[in-house]
C-alpha cells in the first residue's frame, strides 16, 4: 500500500491532482477543500489510499491521518464507493460527520450530492458502530441544535453547500437571536459580504 507520498504538484484538475514524485507523476485524486488550497509548483505531502480494483487504481489523498480514516471508514459501508467517501468528505468535515454521527443526523449525509436517504441512514448506523469508542472523546463537541438543522437545511435549499451554510452559521454572534428567521438573514448577510 502506498501510506503517503511527497512531492511537487505538477498539476491540478477538476478532482485531482498529479505530484512528482521520482520522475513520476501520480494522479491521485482529493477533495475539493484540499485542492482549492493547493497550487502548481508546491510541495505537498499527503496521506493516500490506495484503491485496487479488477479494472481500477486509483491513489486518493487527504491533508491528514483522519481524513484518510474517515474515508476508510466511509467506504465500509455499503452502497459507498470511493467517488462517493471522496465526495463526503469534501462537503463535510470529519467534525461535522462526528456530530452528525452522535446526534444521529442522517439528513447531514443526505444533503451530499450522490447520497441518498437510504445510504445517509447506512451510513448512519454503520459509524456509529464503527466509531464506538472514538465517538467517546468527542461527544462534548456540541450537537446541532433543531434551529441550526433548520437553517442548514434552509441554506442548502437556496443553492449553498453544506460546508458554506456551517460557515455562515459559525460567523453569526453568539448574542443573536435563536429564530431561524433571523439566522438565516445574519446568514445571507454573511454571504453577501
């Protein structure tokens, strides 16, 4: 198994990027939030997965251990393949899979293109069995409130990410009022900032 690999990015492309490493390039493919901060000509080091299939290599990467387990996580479950696992962890924060997992959101995964209702409630139950003792250390991570899930939801349904509605809500005062109403126009203003 290829664990990391180190190098130059030589290239970046829609879900990928290429790194030089040895006179090779390999093609190895990353979320979004992780290629949006990368550049051509950087030195990168990522954690990888390496995914062998009969018609299939494929080398995925990630800016850290955890991403790389929760992807593996991911594709332990069934009906997840690896665009999808890729595809989750690039609208959604491994914190944000914690939360959802303890709270037992499964609408958190629904909203990922690519995943439906019936897959986000795979997904669901089969972390939670596998996190079992790792959710223990992070249960004091607070849980989304009816009032946060609401404007998620409401954000997304306007054409958001999921990523960016949890933005916008971060960036709202704490002494703001707890109306979805009145977090939604804090959220809007947010964006039009």
């Amino acid at each position: 198994m290829i664990a990391s690999v180190s190098g130059e990015i030589l290239e970046v492309g829609v879900d990928h990027i290429v790194v030089g490493v040895g006179g090779i390039g390999l093609k190895v493919f990353v979320g979004a939030p992780l290629k949006e901060r990368v550049h051509r000509g950087e030195i990168i080091t990522l954690q990888t997965q390496l995914i062998v299939r009969e018609d299939l290599l494929a080398l995925y990467g990630f800016g850290d251990l955890e991403g790389r387990e929760f992807f593996n996580m991911l594709l332990g479950v069934n009906g997840v393949g690896p665009r999808i696992a890729l595809g989750i962890l690039s609208v959604l924060s491994t914190d944000t899979i914690r939360r959802a997992v303890v709270s037992e959101q499964a609408d958190v995964f629904a909203r990922v293109p690519g995943v439906g209702r019936k897959t986000a409630q795979k997904i669901l139950l089969q972390l939670q069995g596998r996190m079992g003792a790792e959710v223990g250390p992070f249960e004091t991570v607070s849980n989304l409130t009816e009032i946060e899930t609401e404007s998620i939801g409401a954000l997304t349904t306007l054409g958001y990410s999921v990523v960016e509605a949890q933005a916008a809500l971060q960036a709202i005062p704490r002494d703001a009022p707890m109306d979805v109403e009145a977090r939604l126009r804090l959220a809007l203003q947010y964006f039009s900032t």
